[in-house]
C-alpha cells in the first residue's frame, strides 16, 4: 500500500510537470527513465498517467500485453508518437 501510494504521488507531480509543458505549446514524449518512476525497468499504466498520449494508447503500445512497457515496447511507442506530432 505504502509503494502504491508512493507511485500516485510520483505519477501526479510528472502529470502536474507534463501539463504545464503541454500547455506551453510543446509536444514532448518523456523518457522511459522519465515515466519509470519506481525504476524497475518496466512503466506501468499508473506510471504512464503522468502522460496524455501514452496513457491513451498504452494497451496498443503493451505489445505483449502483460500490463508494462519494457524499453523496446516504449521505444516504438514513441517513435511513432513523435511522428505524428
């Protein structure tokens, strides 16, 4: 409960500092590290809700579907994120 609860405070500061630069007009894909919050190699979706674009696409991008991106999973997705922007 407690890494849980450690994980959502983590998630909403990214969100809170993601929003402000989407804000500002700038359309960046943070990096794995970045969203990782926890650091043990794999985003989560509780992880991934401090981002607007992966958070909408994270079961497309969860190739495997095992509930995480590991970092090849996370590099095409945001290949492809940063094309369409």
């Amino acid at each position: 409960m407690k890494k849980l609860t450690v994980n959502l405070l983590m998630a909403t500061a990214v969100f809170m500092l993601s929003n402000a630069a989407f804000a500002a007009g700038k359309t960046t894909i943070p990096t794995f590290e970045y969203l990782d919050a926890d650091q043990n190699g794999f985003i989560t979706s509780e992880e991934a809700a401090s981002c607007e674009t992966l958070i909408t696409d994270f079961t497309t991008a969860d190739t495997n579907q095992d509930g995480k991106l590991d970092q090849a999973e996370y590099a095409t997705f945001s290949e492809k994120a940063a094309k369409k922007s």
